[in-house]
C-alpha cells in the first residue's frame, strides 16, 4: 500500500462542503415561481395538443376507404371513391375475363363491375355483393368487395414495398402493403389499367 503523505491526501471535509455549495447554487438556479411553474406547464400543453404538421399531413398521411375482397383486405385512397352499392342487380356477359364479373346501371350509365383477385394473379371468387364505386371524376368501375369497413388515416411511411415475386402489372397497381397485411390500392393505376378497359359501347343490360 503506497504511503499518504503528507498534503497529497483528499480532504473529505472540504470536499463534502464544496459539493453541499454547488448543490445549494444549483437548487437556487432552477428555483421558480408558481407563474413561472404554469407557464412551462402551459407551454408543454400546447405543444402537446399541437396538431401535425401540414407537410406531414399533405406527404405522408391518405385518407381511404378500408374494404375487404375474396378474404383479402385492401385500401383506397377516398378521391376515388364516388359511392357504396348494395343488392346491385347486375347482368353477366358470357365470354367475358374473368375479372368482369357483369355490368349494370347508375343512374342510367352502364358500370362494369370487376373483382380485384385476377389482378394480383388469383382466381376470381364470385363472392361480395357490395360495390365499391370508383373513379376519377366520374363513376368508372364498380369493385366486387365483401365489406366496406371504414374510412381512415393511412401514413405511407409504414408501408413496405410490393413483394419482388409480383409481376409488373400486378406491382404497379400496389402503392404498398401494411404490416397488417393491407394492401393499398394505387387509384390512378387502377382506373387506367388496360385489363379493366372495356369496350361496352355495343352491350346491353338485358
């Protein structure tokens, strides 16, 4: 054991008594008022209840329209979406893709109704007899879902990207997938898709 001497020991006494001035300085340093006290608290309420910024909200956050298709769950931005039909009464075509399921009338202008499922490389359900009416700035298609569940917020940046085992086509059509397993639908891609072009000038509905 090396050997204290003299004048090169730790003073304890004076130590603990220069630890107990800094803390009585800094307890006087941060010592507020009652108003002080309110403030910082109201400062941090505000903050608190401030909404997101308008960047965030423009860039990253969509509304849309949450439904389900052949036990699949997909989303849809709501500037697409016109209207929900129930008990359409709808008239098939013989020979048509298998996507088309039939056509039918809205207010006196035919609406080709298609399933979602051949799209992404399934086969058709023929099951959902609610219709999702979409389009741009008129009703184009009507969409064969089994339910419409609700219109939410969706942020884009918890999507994952479209799995690489999908064909071209079929990615094109997915904006990405959410964790849940949702898929959200690209609406402009959707609506100017050539597989859901139809030429109906010469089909009737009877």
């Amino acid at each position: 054991m090396a050997e204290n001497k003299t004048g090169g020991g730790l003073d304890w006494a004076q130590a603990h008594a220069r630890l107990e001035r800094l803390a009585r300085t800094a307890e006087t340093a941060h010592a507020s008022t009652p108003e002080e006290e309110r403030a910082v608290l109201d400062a941090r309420a505000r903050e608190l209840a401030r909404p997101p910024s308008a960047e965030k909200a423009a860039g990253s956050v969509l509304e849309v329209a949450r439904f389900r298709s052949g036990g699949q769950l997909y989303a849809l931005a709501t500037r697409f979406v016109h209207e929900v039909l129930r008990d359409v009464e709808l008239t098939p075509l013989p020979g048509a893709p298998p996507l088309l399921r039939g056509l039918t009338l809205l207010r006196g202008e035919v609406l080709p109704l298609v399933e979602l499922a051949p799209l992404f490389g399934r086969p058709p359900t023929r099951t959902g007899d609610v219709v999702l009416v979409v389009g741009t700035t008129r009703p184009e298609l009507g969409l064969c879902v089994d339910e419409v569940e609700e219109v939410t917020l969706l942020d884009r940046e918890e999507l994952l990207p479209p799995p690489t085992t999908l064909d071209l086509a079929s990615s094109e059509l997915m904006s990405g997938i959410h964790r849940e397993g949702l898929i959200l639908l690209e609406g402009e891609a959707l609506l100017s898709d050539s597989r859901l072009i139809f030429d109906i000038a010469d089909e009737g509905t009877s």
